[in-house]
C-alpha cells in the first residue's frame, strides 16, 4: 500500500486503533508518510468541518433503542425495580455545549502532534480546538491568513526566542508566519483559528 493510500485510510478513520497505532509508528519513523499524513489532512478536513450540521429527527433514536432493546439478551434475570428515565435534553444551559475531557477524536496532525476539535462556528468561519503535543514535537513552519489565537493550557512551546509556558497567550496575526515551533516537555493548547 502507498503512502498516499495508508495516508487516506488514516485520515478518513477507516483504520482500526491496531493500524491507527501501527501508522503512526510508521509516520513518526518516516518523514514521508508523515507529510502525506498532513497533506491529506489539510485537504479534507475542510470537508469534514464544513459539511452542514444536520440534527437528526426524534423518532430516529427512538427507533434506534427500539432495535437495541430488541437485540438485548439479559445475562441475568431482569430486575423488577423500575428504569430510570433516560434524560433526552443535553445538561447545562439552554443553547450552551459542552464537550467532556474523553469526548471527541484526537486526529493526527504529525508526529507526535494531535488535535481535537471543540467547536466549528460555520457563520464566523472559526474553529477552537486542542492540541497535544508530546516531548520533543514539532510543529511545522505555518503562514497565518487569518487570526490564531493560542492559550498554553500546559507544558512548553517556543517558536526561535519565543518561549511560551503555561498560563500565555498568543496572537499571531494575518501575515505572520510562524517558524518551526518545539516542546520540550510536551504541551495542551487551546487555539481559535480561521476555519
């Protein structure tokens, strides 16, 4: 298989979490795959974050825990006490969201770099998103068309003699291009960016 098919199949999540695993490896290895890892990512994560959120009529789930229920064998006998409800509204505030700490995909960026999407805010064209970075990662030289703003959540991230460190903030603005930046000891950003 070529890089550019194990790079589709990766960035597509067609692949298992034991060939998810065995092509990082392979990416963190060979520089190569890695970049067609990242070109492929770029050209179709557009895709994925543009694609129109659609929320699904009321009698689809119903109809969904209706073929659920009747698939279920009991291991053991059925207890008499009665269920609880199940809670169909979100918790929290009306029109609020919250995304819990294992929610989400963390997507492959480059080695030893991932990043999960928060939020995609289709009317302003912004995206907030994590990025985890492992010791020694590094962060490709990148040219900003937009704002991107950084929050260091944890760890380190210095671009040539910018040091951040948990608890900065960063803005670069449309224009600025960032060189290649490295952690030392790993990191957790919070970024907003163009979509």
């Amino acid at each position: 298989m070529s890089n550019k098919e194990r790079a589709a199949d990766y960035v597509m999540g067609v692949l298992s979490d034991a060939e998810r695993a065995a092509v990082e490896r392979e990416a963190a290895a060979d520089p190569a795959l890695a970049a067609e890892i990242a070109r492929v990512n770029a050209e179709l994560a557009p895709l994925l974050l543009d694609a129109p959120e659609v929320e699904p009529p009321a009698y689809i789930f119903d109809r969904i825990k209706e073929k659920i229920a009747a698939s279920a064998k009991p291991a053991k006998p059925v207890d008499s006490k009665p269920a609880k409800p199940v809670d169909s509204k979100p918790p929290g505030p009306a029109g609020s969201r919250t995304v819990r700490a294992e929610e989400g995909k963390w997507e492959f960026v480059c080695p030893g770099i991932e990043r999960k999407l928060l939020r995609h805010d289709r009317e302003r064209k912004r995206v907030t998103f994590l990025i985890r970075a492992q010791p020694g990662a590094e962060f490709p030289a990148h040219q900003h068309d937009e704002d991107e703003e950084a929050y260091v959540l944890s760890g380190d991230l210095s671009f040539d003699d910018l040091h951040l460190a948990a608890g900065d903030y960063h803005l670069a603005r449309p224009g600025v291009r960032h060189p290649v930046g490295r952690t030392k000891g790993g990191c957790m950003l919070l970024v907003t960016a163009a979509a």
